[in-house]
C-alpha cells in the first residue's frame, strides 16, 4: 500500500511574506475563485479548439488535397467545382483519433500527477495545446491535421485529468467540491456556445488561420495563469509494486467499475447525438447547416443552465439522484426524436440529451472521488485519470457504434436502443446513495488524522504552501 504525504508548494517570495498579514498577490494566487477559473477555462478551450475545427474541418481537408478554397462557393462563383471529399472516412478518423490517444494517455497522466503533483501537467498540457492549435492553423494535408489532432488529445489529457484533481484537493468538504466542480465543468457548455459560431463565422471572413490563431493566444493567456497558480498538492509515494498494482485496485472495486460504466453511458449517449442527430435533420428535414447549429447552441445554453441549477442545490445526499436524472434526461430526449418533424421541434429532444449531459458530466467527478477517498487512498489523478480514459472511450463508442447502426438500421432504432439501455442502467444509480466504506491502510489513516487535526484540510482557511 502506498502512503500520501501533503508536499506542500514552495514559493520563495511568498515565503518572505508575512503569513498574519498576506498581501494582494499573496491572496490572489491562492484564491480559490482562480483555482475554479482556470479548470474553466482549460475545459472550455479544450472543447471550444474541438467545436471550432468540426464545422470547418471539411474545408481544410479540400484545402490541403486540392489548394481550392471552399469559400468561394458561398461567394456566388458558380464555375468552381468542388471535388468529393471522404468526410465521412478521412474526417471521421480526424475527429476521432483525439479520442483514441485519450483512452490511452488520460489513464498515465493520472499516475504522472499523483506522483509529481499537477501543476506542471497543466503547464506542459497547455503548451501541448497551444502546438495543436498552431498545428491546424499553418499545416494543411490529413496525416498533419492528425497529428495535431493527437497532440490535442495529449495536451487535454494532462489538462483535465490535472484540474480536476486540483479541485478534488483543494476542495475537502464534499458539498463545496461539488458545487465547485459544477462551476469548472460549465466551461465545457461555453465552449460548445462560443466554437460552433466563431469557427465558421472566422473561417467565412478572415480564413483558416484566424480562429486558431485566436485560440493559441488565449491559450497562452491561460497558460500564464497556470503558472501563477498555487494549490495544495498531494503526493502518493509509489508502492512496491508501482502503479500498476494501484489501478488493478481500482478496477476491480465494484463501486468504481459502476461510476465507469456509468461514464460509457452518458458519453456514449452525447457521442452519438454528435454523430447521427446532423445527417439525419439534413436529410429529413432538409435543414439548413446554420439551422443545425442553432439546434447545437440552444441545446448548449440548457447544459449551462443544469450545471448552473446543480451548482445551487448539490448535496452529497442527492449525488445519486442526479445521476439518475442525467440519464433519464438523455433516454427521454431519444425517445422524443424519432417524432419530431422540424428542426426547430428538435430542440426538444436535443436539448433534454444536453441537459442529462450537464447533469451526469458533473456529478460523476464528486461520486469518484469521495468513493476514492473512503474506500482507498486519496489518489485522485489516478481515479479521475481512469474516469477520463472511460469518457473518451464511451465517446467513440457512442460515435462509431451509432454511425454504424444507423446504417445497418435505421435512426428510429438507434434512438430506440440508446434509450433502452441507458434506463436500465440508471437502475445502478441507487448503489451511489450510500457505498460501503472500505478498510484503509492504518498508516494513510494515521496520516490523514494528523492532518485534520492540524487542520489543514481547509484550504480556504488556512493558505499554506
């Protein structure tokens, strides 16, 4: 078994300071309104650098095989011909290689950051990012833009697996964490809002370079953020039999492997709402792409405002329910598709899915960590690592595996099916209302009792380094 030790951070020059009296800079670096506003923005940038090449992702694969440029057919010059372009093959594998690499890579940063802490993750995660984006701003062809697609995947990695272990760490007290979470993963929402319409509207006027460019730098904004901050980081000393022996831990706790599945779940449902719900308004309802994305950000701002209602009434006591009510939420919107006949009633259902979404997306991180914390030891980059690996592996799921339905059926039973299987696995729901508590080693459990007492798990009271 591996012990935790509390290292805390060093900073010669708050050192200096007077801790009766910290000043200005000394308060504002650990401010946990900045610890929130920084996980904020590094998930919103993650999925606004996602939303922002999906719409325009078609143009830049035309770009790099022929040189033309797409946008002259909106510009009324009807002698240029466009060739066909695989976007269903050669975009398809673009979009979902991030993914891939995430599945592998999310997992290893969980153990990077509970050994080494997690602000250097979210450093090097930043500059990472800030490569992709410059990647799809000045390379062209499709085995670059998968490159910088893999180096996407790498870099959000390091960042959502660090920043949520941030919070989970700097936030003890359950209630506060989860609040607190709710508030960090509405970023996710803005970047659905702000990438579909600033993609396309850039691209449209000022080219491909634009919206990236413009991504780069508040990254790099960000990224000075990162710097600046300091948190609490916990630190797990490895065990005789690495870190290897600690996952096979957690993956056989039966409590974990329910929050796991239950992260395919709702993922799953989210991927292949990205995946068949487009294709079939443009065919069935001969919509209009414009159209589509307004579906998209209506269905954004009710996400939003779930995460916003969830952030005001959290309570440990009710994790269970809303989790329960993501995924009914996300059932009933499938089965409410198949009857509606425009794109404007298509907000409904499309909504309902965003809105379970906004629900499970943020509970599911408070439930794995306070499973983590009373059934192992605190080793939250590992956990949440795991859970982050699950997610991207749901997404695909959910994106081929509906893709292919689709084909093999039709959209009606796909809908019908997601909605099937994400009820009865609400059922499991129930086993979060109150897990068994798990025997710890008696040396973490001496340790974490030194620290109450010395009271220094509430970080909002006492700054330390």
């Amino acid at each position: 078994m591996s012990n935790e030790l509390l290292d805390p951070v060093s900073d010669e020059s708050a050192a200096q300071e007077d801790p009766q009296q910290p000043g200005l800079w000394y308060r504002f670096r650990r401010s946990n309104t900045l610890i929130i506003s920084v996980v904020f923005v590094a998930l919103g940038l993650e999925v606004a650098l996602s939303t922002t090449l999906e719409p325009i992702l078609p143009c830049l694969l035309l770009e790099g095989d022929t040189g033309q440029d797409c946008r002259a057919v909106d510009s009324g010059q009807a002698n240029v011909t466009l060739p066909t372009i695989n976007y269903a093959g050669d975009g398809g594998i673009i979009i979902g290689i991030k993914n891939v690499v995430e599945v592998f890579a999310k997992p290893l940063c969980g153990i990077v950051i509970d050994r080494f802490g997690h602000r250097r993750p979210l450093l090097f995660g930043s500059i990472i990012t800030v490569f992709a984006t410059l990647g799809f701003a000045f390379l062209s062809g499709m085995p670059m833009l998968m490159l910088s697609r893999s180096l996407q995947g790498l870099g959000c990695s390091l960042t959502t697996v660090a920043g949520i272990a941030m919070l989970a760490e700097v936030y003890t007290d359950d209630n506060e964490r989860s609040k607190a979470m709710a508030k960090a993963f509405g970023g996710y929402a803005v970047g659905v809002m702000f990438g579909f319409p600033f993609g396309s509207f850039t691209y449209q006027f000022f080219g491909k370079e634009m919206p990236f460019l413009i991504l780069a730098f508040i990254n790099v904004l960000d990224a000075i953020f990162r710097v600046i901050i300091v948190a609490p980081e916990k630190l797990v000393q490895p065990s005789s039999l690495g870190a290897w022996k600690d996952y096979k831990e957690l993956l056989t706790d039966p409590y974990l492997i329910l929050g796991f599945g239950y992260t395919i779940m709702y993922t799953l449902g989210i991927g292949a709402s990205l995946a068949i719900v487009s294709p079939w308004i443009l065919e069935e309802q001969l919509a209009r792409v414009w159209e589509i994305g307004g579906v998209f950000l209506v269905a954004a701002i009710l996400q939003l405002g779930a995460q916003f209602i969830y952030g005001l009434v959290a309570r440990k006591q009710w994790w269970w329910m809303f989790a329960a009510l993501g995924l009914l939420f996300n059932a009933a919107g499938y089965i409410w598709y198949p009857f509606s006949s425009s794109v404007w009633e298509d907000i409904g259902p499309q909504g309902l899915i965003y809105i379970g979404y906004g629900f499970a997306n943020t509970v599911i991180a408070p439930i794995m960590g306070d499973l983590v914390e009373i059934r192992h030891r605190s080793e939250y980059g590992q956990v949440y690592g795991l859970t982050s690996g699950f997610y991207s592996l749901g997404f695909i799921t959910g994106t081929v595996g509906a893709g292919v339905l689709v084909s093999l059926t039709s959209f009606d039973w796909v809908c019908l099916g997601i909605a099937i299987i994400t009820v009865l696995y609400c059922c499991t729901c129930v086993f979060f209302r109150n897990p068994q508590r798990k025997n710890i080693d008696p040396l973490d459990t001496d340790i974490s009792k030194l620290v109450n007492n010395l009271g220094m798990n509430d970080y909002g009271a006492n700054h330390f380094d």
